[in-house]
C-alpha cells in the first residue's frame, strides 16, 4: 500500500508526530507499505527518522487553519493564503507523481493534503489527535462546526485517538465515518529506553517523586501541581517534583518560579527540560501526573503505566476513559489544586498502594492495545477504502479548484503594479477613465436617441 501522510511540523517534539511513526512502523512490519511525507519546512529531526527507515519526504511551506494567535492583518492573510495554495497544488503534483493508494493527514492543524486528495479523488484518512480549541486554546478559521464538518466532508475515514474524542467528532461528522485507535507502542523499544543511565534529577532517595512529560504550558496544569506540592511539603510531605518539556511562554515560566519559590521549592522542583529519552526519567519516579485541562488521548498516560507507575489525573477528556480510578490511578478535578493534592497525598502515604497500581496500570494499558481498536484493525479499514469498499465521500466540484489561481493571479497584479512606473500608471489611468467616459457617454446619447 501506498500511503502519502502529512504531517504540520517536520520536528519530532509531540506526541502525534511519534505516535504517526509508531503507526506506520507497526504496519511496515506485518505488510507491505510504501510512505512518503509532506513536512513543513523548516527542516527539522522527523526527518532523521525518515532517513533512518528510508522513507522519503518532500518539504513543503505552509501555514495553520488554526492558531493560537492567528493573523488579522490584510498582508498576512493574503500571504498566508498564497501560500497555502501554492501547497495544495504542489501536493497535488506529487499525488500525480506518486500515484498512493491514500493520503493520510496527522492532527486538525492544517487541510491541505486533505484538500489535494479531494482534488486529485484519491481517498483521504484523517487522524485526529487533539480537540483543537478545547485543549490547545487554538482559534478556528472558520470555527469549530464547520472545521470539523469539513474534516468528515474530506475524509473516508476519520480516526480519533481515544473514544472520547470520537465522540466529540461525532457531534460533526457522519458516525459511519469515525473510528478510534489506541495508538501502538513497541513495547521492547520502551524497555530499552526506560533503563538507559540518565542523570536523576531527584535529590532525596526518600522523596514521593513525581513527574510531568508534557511541553510545558498553562492548560497543562503545571502550575497547580507545582503548587499542590508546595502544599504537601509545608504539611511535612516528602515530595519531589519534576518537569520535563519545552517551554515557550516567558511569562508562564516567570508564574512557575514566583510558585517555585513562594513554597520553597528549589531543591524540590527539577526543569531539566528538553530531553531526548523521557522514558528513562520516568522510570527514576514515582508517579506520573497528567494534569491537563482536557487531554484528547495522552500518550504520556499510556508511557506512564506502560512502565508501572501510577497516574494521577485530572477527571476530564481521555484520562478517565484509559486509566481505572483506584485501581490503577486517582483522579481529581481539573484546576483543583486541593482536590489534585488530595489524589497524591493517597500515594504519599502508601507507598505499597503506588507499587500495586503500578502494576495493576501496566495490565491495563497491555490489554487496550489489544483490544478492538488497535493498529491491525485500522490497517484492515484503510485497506477497504483503498479498494473502494469503504466509505465514499462527495466528489468534487469541478470550479472549486480555481479558487487557487485567484491568489496568485492577485499577486502578479501587485507585483506588476509595483515594477510599472508612475507615467505609465497615470496613463494608464486616463485611459481607464477616458473609456468609461465615452462608453457613458454613448449610452447616454442611446436613451435620448432610442437607438
């Protein structure tokens, strides 16, 4: 099978781009795949690990759907919008060359290979990896309704990553259309990494270690754990805590230092940041926390059981669907800080209780991924609709692609503006205006005439 999938960053930070991998490795071992990608330039490590599994790629410029911040000013729009044409035409150009028999787009961020597929009436699949807004706090172009119409209208196929999230798309898209995937791991490779030496950013051997894997955010509850261990330690709790990810809001970072030191957390709260293998820190800890405001999946939920520990977790989106309250987690309510202490204290306190639920967790996590909805059933769908036994989507209309010669058409006119010179403009002008004259001129004369 021939799949082209895009993907919205070429960097291998998130967990959709990982997961995607994770996907097509698994279906690269048991049948014969042929993928190539779209990445969206700049350059960065995802394409490594094509390299490494000699998968080709093609870089391509193009900008969001959605955005946290998106663009309001005319030029920005226009370009933007310039751009994302250009993109859709030159996906279209390698659908010609590549000829696959399905083009597969990775997260909601952007349409454009989606686009492409319905132009070129190759079939589409469309994995959905997050709420957009709801979690993410992005902005829809066109708002949520009709992103998500949209997404169902251009799409065989679209796979939600929890059940939860499913049924969130179900509020939109036909349900015969909607499936859900618990994404694979290679469950030797998380072993591997687990036990390789990294250095432990736990001080006290004696501590209750805790530990977030997520970029670090405001929606990701990194705040309101930092505080809830400050809570506990002035209690006479031993806790650690510590913070694994990327941030990128200055001001954020400031709030979590002001929390930081307010409790006296220096030695008690680590920011290694960015580190290449996760898996090895979360083996030093504990307890996995997954404090989002809504998580759509959380692979980071699945990493943490995969590896006996505990979660504790807000009770929203997925994580209460994954996890099994007080067998294998404890969840409190998202945003509560007294409500998440509470949930860690119950493992501060028994320590034997963190280790069972560890395990009792690592069973769970085994036996959803293989269960109904896993990578060998997805694959079994995707191959139907390659086969024109799945289900169809509307073809498209014939003049809905000429949409895309408009913009380029407008930026020849400005760029042919800009090289004309101001004599030739005015006359140009003047001649403008001197036909409209005589043409109003002639109808006038028609009327009184009757001619």
């Amino acid at each position: 099978m021939k799949i082209l999938a895009l993907s919205h960053i070429s960097e291998l930070l998130g967990g959709a781009e990982r997961s995607l991998l994770d996907i097509l490795d698994s279906w690269s071992k048991d049948h014969n795949i042929q993928p190539e990608f779209i990445l969206r330039e700049p350059i960065k490590s995802l394409a490594g690990e094509l390299d490494k599994r000699g998968w080709k790629y093609h870089a391509l410029r193009y900008t969001f759907w959605s955005e946290t911040n998106p663009p309001t000013k005319a030029e920005d729009l226009f370009n933007h919008s310039t751009l994302n044409s250009q993109a859709i035409e030159d996906i279209e150009r390698i659908i010609q060359k590549f000829k696959p028999d399905v083009v597969l787009t990775n997260s909601i961020v952007c349409p454009w290979a989606a686009l492409a597929a319905h132009f070129q009436k190759v079939p589409h699949v469309w994995i959905v990896r997050e709420y957009g807004d709801l979690d993410h706090g992005r902005i829809f172009e066109i708002g949520r309704e009709k992103t998500f119409e949209d997404v169902g209208n251009l799409s065989n196929l679209v796979v939600a990553n929890s059940n939860t999230l499913a049924d969130h798309i179900k509020q939109y898209v036909n349900e015969t259309k909607v499936t859900f995937l618990y994404n694979p791991f290679d469950i030797e490779a998380v072993k591997r990494q687990s036990v390789e030496k990294v250095p432990n950013p736990f001080k006290d051997s004696t501590s209750l270690k805790l530990i977030m894997t997520s970029n670090i955010a405001r929606t990701k509850g990194h705040k309101e754990t930092v505080e809830a261990v400050g809570m506990l330690n002035r209690q006479g709790y031993n806790v650690e805590l510590c913070l694994l990810g990327r941030s990128g809001d200055a001001q954020f970072s400031k709030e979590l230092d002001e929390e930081v030191q307010k409790y006296g957390l220096k030695d008690r709260v680590h920011l290694p940041g960015l580190v290449s293998n996760v898996l090895a820190y979360v083996n030093l800890a504990d307890v996995g926390i997954v404090a989002s405001q809504r998580e759509a999946f959380g692979r980071v939920t699945f990493e943490y059981m995969l590896l006996s520990k505990p979660v504790v977790g807000a009770d929203s989106g997925a994580t209460p669907e994954l996890v099994e309250t007080g067998k294998t987690a404890f969840l409190f309510k998202p945003g509560d800080v007294q409500s998440l202490m509470a949930a860690i204290k119950k493992y501060a306190d028994d320590r034997e209780l963190a280790q069972a639920h560890g395990r009792a967790g690592q069973k769970r996590v085994l036996a959803l991924l293989g269960g109904e909805h896993n990578v060998e059933a997805l694959y079994q769908k995707v191959e139907l609709i390659t086969k024109g036994k799945g289900q169809s989507k509307p073809e498209p209309i014939n003049f809905t692609h000429r949409w895309l010669d408009y913009q380029r058409n407008a930026k020849e006119f400005i760029k042919t503006s800009g090289e004309t010179s101001l004599k030739k403009m005015i006359k140009m002008r003047l001649r403008g205006k001197a036909k409209s004259a005589y043409w109003r001129a002639r109808s006038a004369r028609g009327k009184l005439t009757g001619k």
